[in-house]
C-alpha cells in the first residue's frame, strides 16, 4: 500500500519514471517468496497480492500511448506471474529473433482490450474494443466448434459466421501491421481458450501461442535434439490411450512414419530415427519422457477448469495429470497431444496459462501441439498423419499444423510455445 501511495503520488507531480518505480518496488514486496513455489497454480494465485499495481502500471503505460513502455510493463508483470520477475525483455533481441514473424501482446484494463503488434522493423499499439465481448464471442465460436465435432446439423455456418466476427473484432485493427507474416500470438484471460487457427485470417497460416514474448523468445531458442538416438531410450514415442478407436491406428502410423523416413534427422544424418511404441501407462510415458525428443500422445483428454493442473489425458492405469510432469528433469522437444482439450488453459493472470499444455511447456518443451476442443477420432487420424509427414519433408511444427489444418479441414488443434524449428532437412520436389 506505501508503494502504491507512492506510485499515486508521482504520477500526480508528473513523474511517470518514478511511479513505475515505485510499482515495481511494490510488486516485489508482494510477491517475494512466490518464485521459490514449484506449483505454477499455488504460485499464479500467490502473485495476485499485487494485482492492483501492476493495473495501475498498465493504466500509467497506456496513457502515455508508447508500445515499447505498455509492452516493457505488460511483461514485467507476466514475468513475475512465472516466478521470473529479474529478467527484463530486451526489444532488439526480441525483434531479431521475430525475422518475418509478427507478435500479437494483448493486454486488458478494464474492458478495455489491447494489442501490442512487433515486427522485425516496428512496435505499434492498437486498441482492440471490449475485452468482455471478445471473451463472450470466443465461448459462442467454442460452443460452436464442440456441436460442429458432435456432427448436430446447422452448425458449422454458424461456427464460420462466428469465426468472422470475432476476426474482424480481433485481427481488423491489426490487417495492416500483421500482413500475411507467421504469427505469435499472447492472449489476455479468456483469449486464452480461443482456437486461433480457425479466426479466416489465419486459416493455413502458421502460428503459435505463447504465455508471454519471454517465454516464447525462450522457446525459440531451443532447437530439436537428436532423433536418431535416445539417451536409452526412442527419440521419437508414440501412445495410444484406451477407449479411441483409431488410437492404436494412430500410435502406429507415427512410429512407421519416422522409421520410414525417406531421409535422415538435420542433427545426425547418418542414423536412421528411433521410433518406439510405449506402454499407455504413466510409468512407461513417464520414462519416455526423460528420452524422447517427440512424443505422440492419442489418448481421450479432459480439462479440469477449477483446478487447471488436474486436468489429464487418460491412460490404462489412470489419468496422466499436469501435476504429473511439475518433477520432470526434462521434457521433449516437441509433444503432440492428439486429445480433446488438451491445449485447453486458465489463466488466474496474465502471464500463467495452467493445463497440460502449459505444464510441459513450464518444464522446459519448445513446442506443443493440442487440441481445444473435441474432435473426432478419426478426424484426428487423418489431421495427425499429414501433420507428421509434412514434419519430415522438412517444415516446421506450426507450418505442418498449418498446412494440415487447411488441407484436411480439421482446425481443433494449435501450436503453443514456439513456431519450433525444421527436425529434418527440407525436401525439394523434383524441378524445385
């Protein structure tokens, strides 16, 4: 409260530099302690303690109207969601690492919603509308999308009436800064649940989630490990969780796919990939883990949403739980989650996305691939199948979901964390 008070009173004498350093200075005192919690959940409720600065810090930054300030501020503030308050965003790092993509920050005060787009050469603000609709119009889009994969007739004009809607709303303002670049998306609240695959302006484009431009300059950074051997175990895992009728179809096509590969991994060319089955048990996906560079998972998924870290996928002994992965020493590279809702997410605040998605990306994964809403079995077969064989010719993660989405019709997945990077040397068709 003397930190506030403080802030309140230098913003009053003029002085923004010394307010936001008051802000800071209190949020510090009200989340001390927070970054030695290991439970993401415990630890995003905890952070809430300064809630009320970190507002009137965004209030300070959006009055003056400058993105790089709103940006700088909007990221101290989900940096100290994650535990991770010390490490600033350093702007030209971040615009080097974009290259020909953009980043789409969206912030809320009040009702009032915002976007901060970066490219390579520009930071501009763009105000947005009413956060409350937005959020509204994702759960009539997601309503929509659940009919639309339960096959009721009707729906799926709906659903795309809805989609554009909601882009116009979203995307409009920002036709101009986004272009047709791949995009890095970092939702606000409810946008999080949103499946932004299926807004028209992104429809075969590639893209990705992310918690925050932190995290996902992270990620970005990390690049796939070696294929063609495990640490003891398959660089590449498939499980095929029980009640699917096409699981088992699905398991196996993966595991075929990379044994097959008609070339061999960028890291070690001169060995052929180890793909393996594993037991649809937690103990056996749970070493794999420790292994695998990519792990396949097709198994029924469900999300807990008023306790984001219950949330699971369904394996022969039990659930697999997102509080199941906190203790893990490692995490693949690249997991794919071929599960109803498995990218489903709540955020208590900004910054703190909790589900099975977030969880792995929490331990250390680049990129992960899940669904957020119900789909088909069957449809995931043929979504996944395509999905992996444009991986192998060479494109990465978010540009194989892209191109399978579009291509098949199947738009219930997104990619989170990174854009990822290519696991294979990139295919030229014959004349190319």
């Amino acid at each position: 409260m003397r930190h506030h008070a403080l802030a309140l009173l230098r913003s009053l004498r003029g002085d923004r530099s010394g307010a936001f350093a008051a802000l800071r200075a209190g949020l510090e005192a009200a989340t001390t302690g927070t970054e030695r919690l290991g439970d993401p959940g415990v630890r995003a409720h905890a952070v809430r303690a300064g809630e009320r600065l970190a507002d009137f810090g965004l209030s300070l930054a959006l009055r003056d109207g400058c993105p790089e300030t709103v940006l700088a501020w909007a990221e101290h503030w989900r940096g100290t969601a994650r535990g991770r308050p010390g490490e600033p965003l350093i702007p030209e790092r971040l615009r080097a690492a974009l290259g020909d993509a953009v980043l789409i920050e969206m912030v809320r005060h009040g009702d009032r919603l915002a976007a901060v787009v970066v490219t390579s050469d520009r930071c501009v603000l763009r105000w947005l509308g009413s956060y409350t609709a937005s959020a509204e119009a994702t759960i009539r889009l997601r309503y929509g999308l659940r009919r639309a994969g339960l096959r009721d007739t009707g729906t799926r004009g709906g659903v795309a009436a809805e989609a554009e809607r909601l882009a116009e709303r979203l995307l409009g303002p920002l036709a101009g800064d986004i272009a047709d670049r791949p995009a890095v998306i970092v939702p606000s609240g409810a946008l999080h649940t949103l499946p932004w695959p299926v807004l028209p302006p992104f429809r075969g484009r590639p893209l990705c989630v992310a918690s925050s431009a932190g995290t996902w300059l992270a990620a970005a950074s990390r690049l796939p490990g070696h294929l063609s051997h495990g640490d003891g175990g398959a660089a590449v895992a498939a499980v095929a969780g029980p009640g699917l009728h096409h699981a088992e179809a699905e398991a196996a096509m993966v595991v075929r796919a990379y044994r097959e590969a008609p070339h061999r991994p960028r890291q070690d060319p001169a060995r052929a990939v180890t793909a393996a089955r594993v037991g649809a048990n937690t103990g056996d996906v749970l070493e794999a883990l420790g292994h695998a560079e990519v792990l396949h998972v097709a198994a029924h998924g469900y999300f807990c949403a008023r306790s984001p870290l219950l949330s699971s996928v369904a394996l022969d002994d039990g659930p697999l739980m997102a509080y199941d992965l906190l203790g893990l020493p490692r995490s693949p590279w690249l997991v794919v989650l071929s599960a109803c809702d498995g990218g489903m997410a709540h955020a208590p605040v900004d910054g703190a996305p909790l589900g099975l998605a977030g969880a792995f990306l929490e331990q250390g994964t680049a990129c992960v691939i899940a669904g957020l809403v119900p789909v088909r079995d069957d449809e995931a077969l043929t979504l996944m199948t395509l999905f992996h064989a444009l991986l192998i010719s060479g494109h990465t993660p978010a540009e194989a979901l892209a191109t399978a989405g579009e291509k098949t019709g199947v738009l219930g997945f997104a990619c989170f964390g990174s854009l990822g990077h290519p696991v294979f040397p990139r295919l030229v068709p014959p004349g190319g």
